[in-house]
C-alpha cells in the first residue's frame, strides 16, 4: 500500500505558520517556501532534509509543488547518497 504524501503547504498550515515564518524557522530566504509549495523551484535534497526534520516526517512523505515529483534514494554519492528526481 503506498502512503499518501503530505503537502509542504499543508505541513505548514497545521503549525499555523506563514511562509516567511517558515523561512525563518528554516534560515532559508523570505520567498522560497512559496517557490517550493508552487513548483517554481524545487528544493535541494539538503533543503528537502532540512524541512522534513522540522516537521518531524520521512522526506518521502512530502509532497513538493502538488506532487509533482518524488525523490528515489541511491547510495554511493559524494556524502553517503546520491538523489534521482523523477516526474510522475
């Protein structure tokens, strides 16, 4: 059974944060968070990390820019992984 992911949009808004206050929380720029939630950019795996240990949730779970992607784990990068971003 494969589990719905959540929405960064979502995952904000139950905290009841804005999106600069996510930012901020996150030390990332004002307008990012928007960028991510809207699929005008795509975060970095580093980034997606970042907020998925804010929200306390696997990084699979997170749905970016209204699932538009998803992020397959391979070993043997640089640092210990290696990311393939694959469309839907």
């Amino acid at each position: 059974m494969v589990k719905k992911q959540t929405s960064l949009s979502t995952l904000r808004m139950e905290k009841g944060l804005s999106q600069r206050e996510l930012a901020n929380a996150l030390n990332f720029s004002a307008g990012i968070i928007g960028l991510y939630e809207t699929g005008k950019r795509t975060p970095s795996l580093k980034n997606a990390k970042i907020i998925a240990n804010y929200f306390d949730v696997a990084l699979e779970d997170i749905s970016f820019a209204n699932n538009k992607w998803f992020i397959v784990w391979f070993g043997g990068g640089t640092d210990g992984n290696t990311c393939d971003e694959r469309w839907n």
